[in-house]
C-alpha cells in the first residue's frame, strides 16, 4: 500500500470532512449530529447536536458518536501512513476524549462566559476567558501527563500527531472563514474598504517590529520569532499554528505563543471596551475597527467589539443619539476577517521565503525543492475557501444552507484544534519549555502588544473610520 506522508493525509482528512458537510447545503444532512458545546451553567445543558434537526436524544450520545466517528476516520487514514489500527485507534480515543474533555471544562460559564452573555446565562461574574479556555486547559492537561504521568504519555504515543491535527483543522478553517467572508461583503462597502486598507497597513508595521524586537533585543531565533510575530499580528492562535508549519518549526513553538495569545486577549478583553466607551464613544466605528486590530483570538475580539457596541450605545442614548445595532460589532468582525484570510497568504509568503531564502539546503532551491519543503495544508486551506465563497457569492440563496454546512465542519476543527494544544503538552517537559524561553517569550509579548501594538492599531483605526457613523435606529 502507498504511503503518505502526514501533510498530504491532514489535507486529504480536512477535505473529506469538509464535502460531508457539504451535503447539507444540497439537502442531505450528512453531520449535523455532531456534538456542540455551549457555554453551560449546568452540564446537562452542555452538549447537543450542532443541526437543530438531530435534537432529541441526551447530549453524552452525540458526543459518543463523533468521537467515535473522528476515531475512526482518522485510523483509516493512519493506514495510510503505514500505521497499524489495532495500535493505533484505542490511543487515539483517549487522547480525543480527554482532550474534548477539555474542552467542555473551558465552556463552563464562570470560566468562559464573557460580560455581555453573563446576564443570560445567570452568573454574576466570571473568568471572562471565552470557551477557548478549553486550549489552554487542554494544554496543562497534557503538560501535566506528560511531566507527571510517564507511563501513561507513553501509552499513548502512537496517537501523539499534532501536526497531522493542527494542519487538517487549518484546512478546515478555510470553509469556516469563506462563509465569514462571505457574509461580511453585505456590510456598507466603505467599511469593508477600509477594514482591509487597516489590516494591510496594520499588519505590515505590526509583522516586522515584532520579528525585529524578537530576534533584536531577545536574541530568539527565527524559529520562534516568527510565529510570535505572526500571532501577535494576525489572528493569534491560527495563524501562529499556520506559521509555525509554513517554516517548518517544532510543533512546540507555535503552541506555546498560541497559549499567550489567549492569556493576553483575556486581559484586553477586560480593559479595551471600556477605554473605548470613555474615549471613542463619539467614533464608534473607530472603537469597533480597534477591537479587530488590537485583539488577538477571534472569540475574544468579537466579544471586546460586542462590549464595546453596548456600553457605546448605551453611552450615546444618555445623550440622544440612538445608533441602529450591529454597526459596531460589524466593523470588529470585517477588519478581525480580512486578518484572518491573511493566515493562509502569509504562510504561503513565509514557505516561499525559508524554502528558497532561509533554509534552502545544499543544493540550489529550484521548483522541485521548494514543492517539497512548502506545507500542503496551505492549498487544502485554500480551496475550502474557495470554494465557499464562489459559491456564497454565485448563488446567494443558499448562504444560510451553506452557513449550516460549515457550521459542521467547524466543529471538527474546533476538536482537531484542541487535540493539537493537549498532544503537544504531553510530549513537552516543563525545564526544556524554560531553557527555550518562555519567560522571555511572554517579555516580548507584553513589550510589543502594549508598547506599540494597541496603540498603532488605535492609530490606523482612527485613520480609517474617524467621521464613519453608524445609521441611527428608527
């Protein structure tokens, strides 16, 4: 039998997961049962199917069936990677299961729950960390098997892949950012204009003075300097993963600056809307484009420009001015978009870059070598997006059909995403973390994203949307 390598496989288990959800959007809801976790108040409450039509049956039962279906059609592909399934597939559940595991204690309401879904869901305060929560605890988890729990990281070895996880929840990431796409080219065309006129400016500044503060006055060396500009750049968590394959870095280093991502969202998340309502209530198109600029995850970002919209409007009213809902929001979800669909061009600029520039080998970079060395999930990502936004744009109709469809998909990324955070905190050790420099690591962090980063992006932000209002409400 042929064998594959694991860049070709996430590629080829992305696409197959992502035309099964598909099938919904032509009337054949093929994985609507699969499991979604809200943020929950009482665990009962917690799982369900992620297509309202498969309601009805208790929560634990469309858990079971997609872990049970991820088990298995990552086996079959294993195969193909000379790995036999009778060694393989009983790890593998239990690094899936744990790791899900992890990810509904990350959705409990008093870690997750945001301020403005506090009052809906009945607490009184909360951790404010989103469900993305459940990376990090997935992460200690791991970290804690691994450094703690030998014999059992041990048992589990064969499952430990978290490249093959992370690249085929990139490639599905790509449908999930089309359809966001997609649905963002209804806003006012001057926002759309200008949010991507803001990224690009943005993202160019934020990109090279990370990476020159990293390798500069940190010494770290390329290996971890891109990853950390990336994600302090783009869309922390993502595109740091991205990144970190595109050049080929340990699978270590891309999770460890995803982990600060999410600590310091956290933090802007807390201080960053409220310093909006103080200072921009009369530009709340400003307000909004800064939250995307200057928050780094995309659940925290919608969730700062959502903060934002309400104390704004609710500042504006008290003197008059009733602005009509979702502008605010809206102008944080395009610009945190446009970034998003940066990932995929940048890691594409960055393969080109070490396989021709950096690390081109002995031998003269030529086409045949830079084809070797450039990581395939970035066209399994590309053409998910592809695909969902010629067809979102083509036959507008089916939009929320196709919303559905990814919605599937979607989940599976979130599970392949959250398996990659708890395998790499099994095969990492606490002293190496320390010797490779974590602490400095969080040092640049803090440097560059309050030093410099919230502040220029509060710039261009400015820039872009000073004078730009919402429509007032009838």
């Amino acid at each position: 039998m042929t064998k594959l390598n694991e860049d070709w496989l996430a590629v080829w288990l992305g696409l197959l997961i992502f035309l099964l959800a598909l099938c919904a959007a032509a009337g054949t809801d093929v994985l609507g049962w699969a499991v979604s976790t809200s943020v929950w108040t009482h665990l009962s409450t917690a799982l369900g199917p992620v297509a309202k039509s498969w309601a009805g049956s208790p929560g634990w039962t469309y858990l079971v069936a997609t872990l049970g279906f991820v088990t298995l059609v990552v086996t079959a592909g294993v195969r193909l990677l000379g790995v036999r399934p009778v060694r393989f597939a009983l790890p593998f559940l239990t690094v899936v299961s744990l790791s899900y595991l992890a990810w509904i204690a990350g959705s409990w309401a008093w870690v997750a729950a945001t301020p403005d879904k506090r009052k809906a869901l009945g607490v009184a305060w909360s951790l404010n960390l989103t469900a993305e929560a459940g990376f990090i605890i997935a992460l200690a988890l791991g970290l804690i098997i691994g450094n703690f729990f030998p014999r059992v990281a041990a048992t589990l070895k064969e499952a430990i892949r978290p490249e093959l996880y992370v690249k085929t929840g990139i490639v599905i990431l790509g449908a999930f950012l089309g359809i966001t796409a997609t649905e963002q080219l209804g806003l006012a065309t001057t926002v759309m204009f200008r949010g991507l006129c803001a990224i690009v400016e943005a993202y160019l500044i934020y990109w090279a003075v990370v990476y020159w503060v990293a390798r500069r006055y940190f010494g770290f060396s390329r290996e971890w300097a891109a990853p950390l500009a990336s994600g302090i750049s783009i869309c922390g968590v993502s595109a740091a993963i991205a990144t970190g394959a595109a050049i080929k870095a340990r699978p270590v280093v891309p999770i460890m600056v995803s982990s600060l991502v999410v600590v310091f969202a956290v933090m802007e998340l807390m201080f960053l809307p409220f310093l909006a309502q103080t200072f921009l209530w009369r530009e709340p198109m400003v307000a909004g484009a800064w939250m995307g600029l200057a928050v780094k995850t995309d659940g925290a970002a919608v969730a700062s420009g959502a903060i934002a919209e309400s104390l704004i409007r609710a500042r504006a009213a008290a003197e008059g001015i009733n602005y009509s809902p979702g502008w605010i929001v809206g102008a944080t979800t395009t610009v945190k978009v446009f970034i998003d669909v940066f990932i995929g061009i940048w890691s594409f600029v960055l393969a080109w870059i070490w396989s021709t520039k950096i690390e081109p080998g002995r031998d003269r970079a030529g086409a045949i070598h830079i084809w070797e060395r450039f990581p395939k999930f970035v066209f399994g990502y590309l053409f998910t997006f592809a695909v969902v936004m010629t067809m979102g744009l083509g036959w507008p109709a089916i939009v929320p059909k196709l919303k559905a469809s990814v919605a599937e998909a979607n989940i599976f990324r979130g599970i392949f995403f959250v398996m990659t955070f708890f395998t790499i905190g099994v095969v990492s050790n606490f002293r190496k973390l320390w010797e490779a420099g974590i602490a400095r690591l969080a040092a640049v962090y803090v440097l560059c994203l309050f030093g410099f980063i919230i502040w220029v992006g509060l710039l261009i932000s400015w820039l872009f949307f000073a004078g730009v209002k919402p429509p007032l409400a009838h």
